[in-house]
C-alpha cells in the first residue's frame, strides 16, 4: 500500500536524486552545527565531510534531473552510437560525429550543434534521449553543465555558446550554412 499518489510519484520521481542529497546535505549541516555548538570536533569534521560530498554530488544532480524530468516533452529523438550523434525528428533531423564539432549553443528551447563541414544540427529541448546527449558532449574537452544550466535559464531565450573548439577553424556557431 503507497500512501503517495501515483500522479505525485510521476512528478517526483526525475528529482529523487536531488531531493535525497538535499536531504542529506541539509543533516550534515545539522550534525556540523551540533558539532561547533558542542565543542566536538568529531562531529565537526564528520558533518564538513558530509556536507562537502553531499554539496559536491548534488552539482551534476540537478541538470540530470532536468533532463529527466523533460525527457519526452520534447519532439524527437536523439540516438548515440559510437561517437555519433543522430536525431530524428516530424520535420528534420541529422547526424554529426563527435570529433567534427566546432561549437554548441544552446537555449531553453534546445540544442544547436555545429560541425566543421559546416552543419547546424538542431535538438529541441526534451527529446527522447537528450541524457544520452549530454552525456556524449560531456566528453568533450572544457564541456560545462553550469554552462548549460545559464543558457538554459537565461530570461533572453537566446542562444548562447556553451562550448567552442578553439583549435578548429573558425566557423561562427549561430551561422547558417
């Protein structure tokens, strides 16, 4: 018997992660409190220890979360085979190979990824395997989530370069071929 609602459960079920290191961040700054305020320096070491890993794990949680919790929202979908990023989608789609990216915006309506052919691949925001995605351009040399996380958020809805190949020739990102 589940004292939470199915509907709920479908609702909390992408932020488990985050909502667990939450709650053990939030018992590690207690126990680091009780420390300092008792003078036991076990307690404080423990409770900094704890509440360093839990802070430390949480970063990398959320965006993993939000791509979870919009996973399917969006339209399309994104396969990664061996160093190959495919999309297909109702009115385009496209492949690139990892080693040809130049650069990467992104907004919060999705992804545009150019290549040195030069090719704009574009992901909307959502798509069936957008984790896979990240995951794969999360290889690449300098890739920032925070950075993806500002674009993202961003209140301009504009594209904003997240990640650039600064040894590839010079191709603009938001150019069109």
């Amino acid at each position: 018997m589940s004292f939470i609602r199915p509907e709920v459960k479908r609702l909390l079920a992408p932020w488990g992660e985050v909502l667990l290191l939450s709650a053990l961040a939030a018992l590690a700054a207690g126990l680091l409190i009780r420390g300092v305020s008792r003078g036991a320096e076990g307690m404080v070491m423990l409770g900094t220890a704890s509440l360093v890993l839990s802070l430390s794990l949480l970063g990398p949680a959320l965006p993993r979360a939000l791509v979870r919790w919009r996973r399917g929202r969006g339209i399309g979908v994104v396969m990664v085979e061996e160093r190959q990023i495919t999309f297909f989608g109702p009115t385009g789609g496209g492949s690139v190979a990892l080693d040809t990216i130049v650069a990467i915006a992104a907004d919060a309506r999705g992804w545009q990824i150019t290549t040195s052919e030069p090719q704009i691949l574009s992901v909307p925001t959502g798509a069936v395997g957008e984790d896979r995605l990240i995951a794969a351009l999360s290889a690449l040399p300098g890739f920032s989530l925070a950075d993806l996380l500002r674009a993202r958020s961003s209140p301009t809805n504009a594209p904003m370069v997240i990640w650039q190949n600064h040894g590839a020739d010079a191709v603009s990102p938001l150019s069109t071929p």
